[in-house]
C-alpha cells in the first residue's frame, strides 16, 4: 500500500514465573523454578528489596534466555528487608514532603559524609547523646533555655570578643589554682563582700587604699 512503511514483526513476549533463590553471587542470582529449571538471574533496577536465599521471586525471562528478577514475592523467613541499590540513591519531592517513621527506631550510617541541607532544623526526643572526636559550631546567635545542665571537660579553651553573664545564684569550686589576669578589674557588692583564706598577700606597685566608715584591723 502507498505512504505506509512495513513494521518489523514483534518479538516474542516474555514468560514470567515463579521461583526460589538459592544463592547469591554477587549480582547474579541462581534460581531453582517450580518446573525444575535452574536459571541463572539479575536483579532488575525496579526490583528495590533484595533477594535473599530462600526468597520466592518473580522472575522474567526474555528472548535469548535472558533472565531478570523482578520482585520479592515472599521471604523464606520474616526478619530484615533490604532496599538496595548500586550506585547513588536519591529521593525526590518536589512539591511535597518526605517522611521516615520507625516504630523501633531508625539509623543512618555512612562512612562519608551526612550533610543536612535545611532552612531550619529541628529535633525533639525525650533523650538525646551526642559523640564527636571534634566538633565546629559556627552560629551567628545561640539561644540556649536549660532547666539542669552537667558538663565535664578536659581542657575548655574559649575565645570571645564580649562575655555577659546573669545568674541569680553561682557557686565555683576550684581544687587548686584560680588565676585572672586582666587589664582592670572592677567588683562591686550591695551588701557584703568577704574575703577568708589562711594567708592573704596584697602587693601593689604605687599606691594602695582603704576606705571606709569603720576599719578593724586584728
């Protein structure tokens, strides 16, 4: 017929069933089929769940006996799932949302990099811990509201352009060496201000003063 170009025949469809794995080699999958067959199978990319021996599969075999598993129908034994994939894995959603939610609990290990990229940050647990071998906080403002807090350190070294502290009761123990060393140094006390040690030294270089309505000395 004029203006009609031939198509070639179309190929032969594919045959899916079932089957059970046996063992996994890396990529390759060796099958046992409820015919007797012994394929020899691959993962196909939309296969997400990992076959593991004894799982009941679907299998795919196309012209050329080309062989691709494409589901887990069934585990041999309840227990652990696992996505996985070869290569980079990434989750998109652009206009909504994501969510991972664990009755147990869920954990993230990597042993590379786990960058949180986010407008804001938030996290709510009833406890939480947190270990580093070290640790960089750049913020421009911190805002801190804690009912109880206990630190224990090492060695704190702490660097800063202007420190404001207000509390309505502190209380400082020092085992052995308490030193400051300051340009001026200014204490200021309503009421009483009481000094108790077994020696006491002042030594100034020019001038020292004592004034006060009353003055006892021993």
């Amino acid at each position: 017929m004029d203006g009609i170009t031939p198509q070639p025949p179309l190929p032969p469809t594919s045959a899916q069933r079932a089957a059970r794995v046996v063992r996994v080699d890396g990529a390759s999958l060796l099958l046992v089929a409820e015919d007797g067959a012994r394929p020899t199978a691959r993962r196909a990319v939309s296969c997400l769940v990992a076959p593991q021996p004894g799982d009941r599969v679907l299998v795919a075999t196309l012209p050329g006996e080309e062989h691709w598993v494409l589901a887990v129908l069934e585990h041999s034994a309840p227990g652990l799932t696992r996505i996985e994939l070869d290569g980079d894995l990434e989750l998109r959603a652009p206009n909504g949302t994501i969510t991972a939610a664990a009755g147990r609990g869920v954990t993230v290990t990597t042993g590379g990099e786990a960058a949180v990229l986010a407008g804001a940050v938030r996290v709510v647990a009833r406890r939480g811990l947190a270990a580093f071998d070290e640790l960089t906080v750049l913020a421009e403002r911190l805002d801190a509201e804690v009912t109880r807090a206990k630190a224990t350190f090492g060695t704190v070294d702490t660097v800063m352009e202007r420190l404001s502290q207000r509390a309505k009761r502190v209380y400082r123990v020092v085992e052995e060496l308490d030193q400051l060393r300051t340009r001026r140094a200014d204490y200021t006390a309503k009421e009483t201000f009481q000094v108790h040690t077994h020696d006491t030294l002042l030594t100034s270089e020019q001038l020292v003063k004592i004034d006060g309505d009353q003055i006892h000395v021993g």
